[in-house]
C-alpha cells in the first residue's frame, strides 16, 4: 500500500498533466472539486503551477519557467 506522501505526490504529477493536457491552463473552479487546496497550494508553493486573475475568474496555469 502506498503512503501518504506517494500519494500526494502522484495526485500533484496528475494535476501538472491535466495542465498539460488542456493546453498549460484551466479554470481554477474546475479544479477545486478533482484536487484537494493542499495539492494545488504545494504547487503554487514548488512555482510550478500560477493563477492568474482574467477579471471573470481566475485560471490556474503552468509556470513559464517549468
């Protein structure tokens, strides 16, 4: 059985494909419901991942320099 931090650290892998996979952004809400606060905080954190306000919501998008 995998542990916590294996865990954690596939759903964050998996949350950077997504990214990948719709282009390098996607709505933050719709995220909110798939990924845990504490898996998108940690990427914010690592500046990987950004959010970036559109003034109609905000997008989270994968860094430029990642």
């Amino acid at each position: 059985m995998a542990n916590s931090t294996e865990n954690f650290d596939r759903r964050a892998n998996h949350l950077l494909r997504v990214l990948q996979f719709f282009g390098g952004c996607v709505p933050l809400h719709r995220l909110q419901f798939q990924f845990s606060d504490s898996i998108i905080q940690t990427l914010l954190d690592k500046e990987l991942v950004q959010v970036q306000n559109t003034g109609r919501g905000f997008l989270l998008e994968i860094a430029k320099d990642f």
